[in-house]
C-alpha cells in the first residue's frame, strides 16, 4: 500500500537563499514518481522536507493526510535515501547499517536486504567509508528497497553507479513494485535510462513546479516546427514556444502542446515539417534559464 | 520491538565502552609496573586513567549519539522526539554501565597493589577515600559521567545545529560540568586544565542534587537545539 | 527497445499488434501479463497496462479473468483489413511524392511493381 504525498505552499529557504518556493503539488500515490530538475534546482530540498529530515521554512507537507514532521506515525512511512548516506557512518560495517535498519524500522524486510546484498555484490563486512561511490549508491538502493516503507524516496540514488548496476536497480525496482506496490519517487537530473521506469514526472526549476504529468502523455508533447522563417511564425502563432532558431530562411521552433489533427494538416498545407522532441530534449527545453514564453 | 532508539544506542556504546575499559585496564596493569621500576608506587593509576579520560570519552560517546546516530535515526524514520527521550535514559545506562566499570577497575587494581605492596592512594577527602568503597565510586562516577555525556550531546547538537556558532553552547557546557567536578572527589580539576580546587567534603545527597540539576538542564538546551535539527548532507 | 519520441504505450500496441498480424502471435494465445511485459523491457507497469487496455479496447485481445490476455480470433483479420485501408495513404502516395522528388517516372514505378507480380524479382 502506497502513501498518498501532499505538498502544501512548501518553502526552503537557507539564509537569503530560497531553494524551494511555494510549491504545492499532490501525489496520489501507488505510482513510480520521477522529480525532475536541474542541479541546483531544489530537488533535494524539497525531499528533505517531505522525508521529515528538514522542517520546512513554510508550508507543510502530508503523508497519507499527516503533517509528516515529528510525526512519529508519517515518518515510519517514510523513506528516504539521499546519495549521501545519511544513514550510515563512513566507519560502520555494512552488516552493522542493516542491524541498525532493522532495529529502527517496523517495515524493515531483512531477507530482501540479503538478496539485494547479494545482487549488488556488497560485502557484509565492508566498512562504508571503503566503499566506492558507485557501490555507496547500490547501498543506499538496499536500504531504500528493503525498508519497504509506503514511501520511498531515492534523492539521485544511481549516482557513480555503472550500467549493469544501475539495469539491476530498476529491475530489482520493478520487481519490488511489481510484487507490492508503493510509492516511489526518484529524483535525477539524467531522464533518459529512467524515463521508461518512471509513470508519473515531476519538474522543478528554481524551486518552484514547471510540470506534473504523466511520462507516456509528455511524449507526445513536444513537437519541432521547421520551415520557411515567416510561415513558422504564423503557425506558432498562439502556441506555447519553448525556443526558437534560424538558420538562413530556415526556422526551428519548439512548440509545447498537443497538436491536433486540424493543426497538422495545416502545418502540410504550409510545407511544415513537424517532428516529435525527444523527452530529454523537452526537459532541457522547459527547465532552460531562457526559456522563451512559458 | 521496543525502545528501538535505546536498543540501537546502546548496541554502539556499550561495545565501545567495554572494549576502551579493557584497554585501559591493561593499559593501567602496564604502566604502574613500569613505573615502579624507578619510584615508589603512591597513587592509584586507575584513579588517574579513569577518572580524568574517563570524563572525556564518556563526553565523546554524547557526542557520538547526537552527530552520527541520529541522523541514521531520522533517515530510519523516527522522531527527533523519540531519539531525544530515549536518548536521555541512555545517558543513564551508559554512565551506569561506565561507573561500574571503574568499580570493577579499582578493585582489580586493588589487588594488584596489595600483592605488590603498593599505596593506592586516591586523592583529596572527598565522596570516597578507599578503592573498596564500592558504592560511593559507583554512584559519584555514575552522576558525573551521565552529566558529561550529556553534555557532549549538548555541544555535538550545538555545533551541528548552529554552525561555527555552537561555540556559545561551550561555556554553557563548562558551567555545567564544573559543580561536580569541585564536589566529587578524586577529581579536584578538570581534565586537561589547571586545578581549581576542590569543596571538600560535600555530602553526598547535595553532589547528586548538583549533577541532577546540570544532567537536567543540559538535556533542556539540547532538546532545544536538535528539535529541528536538519539532517545535514554528508561530504560525498 | 522504445524511442523517446512517441508515448511507449503506442509503441507496446503496435509492436504486439504487428505480432498478430505477422501470425507470430496466434488466435487465442496467451500474451505476457503486464507485469512480465513490465519486467522484461524495464518499463513502468502502468505503462504496459495501458497499451493491453487499448488492445482489449480495440478487440486485439481479450481477457481471461484471473488467467491472463489472448490473442482474440478475429484479431488477425481484423489488422489486416485496417492495414488495407490505410495501405495507400501510408505508403503508395509518399512513395508517389519521392519519386517524384527524385525524377522517377511513375511509369517505372508501376514496370517494377509489375516485375514482383510476374516473380521476375
């Protein structure tokens, strides 16, 4: 069972810096969750505030309906795994983490930690601080999986992780959500590989949200206008442009939005070449500082 | 389970006191000797050891228990709240287990000493004067060491929640540690500082009363301190 | 396995759908659950889900509650007349307008159609 994740006018502010502003959004649930930003763009912040591990500067956020901060019974619903290994000191043994883990939480589920152990090829007795950044990270991914918490949370959890171990995380991660669905929010700033993963994304740029919507729907989302400079102009004429370029008398526009069928057939009728964008190419297009018209 | 905080502290200190008390019980058993080599035998090692290090690491292990295992606490998804109340019965397990400990300690050392007929001698007149006074050592290092260990956990929640800026808990902490440190015997100065006298005999009703108070009001300032202390982001 | 250009739903449904109509997926097959399908290309599951719904919607599949999804009898057919209907504006009049673009006459184009109907191709 899967929390529910409401995020209510939430601030982050260090000093003079806001790192998250204002932001609401809501999370149903159930769902495989990607946050998505630049670096820089509030993303771990904004987790710390929803994983209890920071209070917010304003604004609350609820899990399952509860303020989750000092809330004893949001908490243990929530995990979250931040690259940095909060969790763990750099001169604890790893068997000695997972004792730890065990102790602290209810929903803790030990033999899939020795599984995922044994995927990962961690040794039990390794000392954290020993480990390469890349098997850090695949530790993190047992705590976070094996924690079996309604909410879990991976803040850049593949990060120095290579490709074979990074396939085994998502697949030990489908597996899991396959077996007993929860919420999973993963956090990154590399769409790509995750995207196929991922269900729902979110996107922030500058702490506040730019978008929240279904991966699948967003692929079809962003189309490239290219044309005769004049006639792309009066085709984007009223749509949402995310950049434009020229070239000569050759003019590209990336347009946001879906096109319908009328639209299209003018675009032919006006020698328009239209063309999907690629969702990675889309990010980069609505979390740009210059956005153009958003 | 209950108590998970409790359990997961003492899991980590308990092991490390025992092992560090082991390493000074031997530590002590070899340094005497060689000692005695040259001058005659006067004063009880163990006193020196266990009382002047036995402060600081028990101020270390407070330390600990606020810097490194309650983050894994919060990450673990429990409250600051919980670790804070269960935190403070640690406190008085792990000084209870330390104080024994010294007991055990000076009694060992009492044996040695007779069968080489050293002078164990301890120090000013004070809460306890003989290596077999096995409960006023229990109970004076019991009260002492739970005042130091919170007090480590006091400047560990200092510096980690205000910055450079936890040095304004330090004096708090030293004002803190020093009534007991004049009331108890044995233990006339702080450690690693110059003597500062000591109140001589002080009943023994009064030095609890003291450290009650410090142990008191040093968990009030760190439960001020840590009950929104951000999880801070390691150094990857 | 998927581009990042289409939502991959469509693509899962059109792949499954090329399958029955190719007849490697037979009339009355059982097709992988969703949760299989999810696994094995490492995608989301709801991802999955949502093309085998537009499948069923479509009368490709049909389900079996508590078993799984089967390929429906007349799903084959079924694609094939869709695939006629769409066979020209598809992929005769582009060719059309490249033949064009590049200066084939259409009166080759049709000898060499011609070619694969008397098998000299």
């Amino acid at each position: 069972m899967g929390a529910r994740v409401d995020v209510e006018g939430v601030s982050v502010r260090y000093g003079a810096v806001t790192a998250v502003d204002d932001l609401s959004f809501s999370l149903a649930g159930d769902k495989i969750y990607g946050l998505l930003g630049r670096n820089g763009s509030g993303k771990t912040s904004l987790l710390s505030v929803v994983g209890a591990h920071r209070r917010a500067s304003a604004g609350t956020v609820r899990i399952d309906g509860e303020p989750v901060f000092e809330n004893g019974r949001a908490t243990r619903r929530v995990c979250l795994v931040r690259h940095t290994g909060d969790a763990v000191g750099t001169s604890d043994r790893l068997e000695h983490a997972l004792l730890q883990a065990a102790t602290l939480r209810e929903s803790w589920d030990p033999d899939r930690a020795v599984e995922l152990m044994d995927l990962f090829e961690l040794p039990l007795d390794a000392k954290f601080g020993e480990l390469s950044l890349g098997k850090r990270s695949a530790f993190g991914v047992v705590l976070g999986l094996a924690s079996r918490a309604p909410l879990t949370m991976f803040d850049e959890a593949h990060l120095g992780m290579d490709a074979p171990s990074r396939y085994k995380f998502y697949d030990a991660l489908l597996a899991d959500f396959a077996a007993a669905p929860r919420t999973v929010i993963v956090s990154t700033h590399l769409i790509e590989e995750l995207a196929a993963v991922l269900e729902e994304i979110v996107i922030i740029d500058s702490g506040r949200l730019v978008l929240h919507e279904e991966v699948d729907a967003l692929r079809s989302r962003g189309t490239s206008v290219v044309g005769e400079a004049e006639a792309v102009d009066r085709f984007v004429a009223g749509l949402t442009v995310l950049e434009q370029r020229e070239l000569g008398r050759t003019k590209e526009a990336a347009v946001f939005g879906e096109l319908d069928g009328a639209r299209r057939d003018r675009a032919r009728a006006e020698g328009l070449d239209l063309r999907p964008i690629a969702l990675q190419d889309l990010f980069v297009h609505l979390t740009e500082p210059a956005g153009g018209a958003r | 389970m209950k108590w998970p905080v409790l359990r997961v502290l003492c899991r980590a200190l308990v092991s490390v006191l025992v092992v560090v008390w082991a390493a000074a019980l031997v530590f002590v058993a070899v340094l005497v000797p060689v000692v005695s080599i040259w001058r005659e035998v006067t004063i009880s090692g163990w006193n020196v050891a266990s009382v002047q290090a036995g402060r600081w690491f028990l101020f270390g292990l407070g330390y600990y228990a606020v810097h490194d295992v309650l983050p894994a606490v919060i990450a673990h998804g429990r409250t600051r709240r919980e670790f804070a109340a269960q935190a403070a019965v640690v406190t008085l397990v792990v000084s209870g287990a330390a104080a024994l400990l010294v007991a055990v300690g000076f009694g060992l050392e009492f044996l040695l000493y007779r069968a080489m007929d050293w002078t164990q001698r301890l120090g000013e007149q004070g809460t306890f004067s003989s290596a077999t006074d096995f409960p006023a050592i229990v109970w004076a290092h019991w009260a002492v060491f739970a005042v130091w260990m919170v007090v480590g956990a006091m400047v560990a929640a200092g510096f980690d929640r205000l910055g450079g800026g936890g040095l304004v808990v330090v004096p708090v902490g030293v004002a803190l540690i020093l009534p007991p440190g004049l009331a108890v015997n044995g233990s006339n100065s702080l450690p690693f500082l110059p003597t500062l006298g000591s109140w001589g005999s002080v009943p023994t009703a009064v030095v609890l009363l003291l450290c009650a108070v410090s142990w008191a009001v040093g968990l009030a300032v760190t439960w001020s301190l840590v009950r929104d202390l951000p999880v801070r982001a390691r150094a990857v | 396995m998927f581009d990042d250009r289409s939502p991959i739903y469509r693509q899962i449904a059109e792949r499954i759908k090329a399958d029955v109509r190719s007849g490697v997926l037979k009339a009355d097959e059982q097709v992988m659950s969703t949760n299989q399908y999810a696994a094995f290309y490492r995608i989301n599951p709801a991802t999955a889900a949502k093309a085998f719904q537009q499948l069923v919607d479509e009368g490709v599949l049909y389900k079996k509650r508590g078993i799984g999804m089967f390929v429906s009898e007349q799903a084959r057919e079924m694609l094939r007349a869709q695939g006629r209907e769409t066979f020209f504006s598809e992929f005769v009049d582009p060719m059309v307008v490249e033949a064009r673009s590049v200066g084939v006459p259409l009166g080759d184009v049709v000898r060499r159609i011609e070619q694969f109907e008397n098998g000299e191709v």
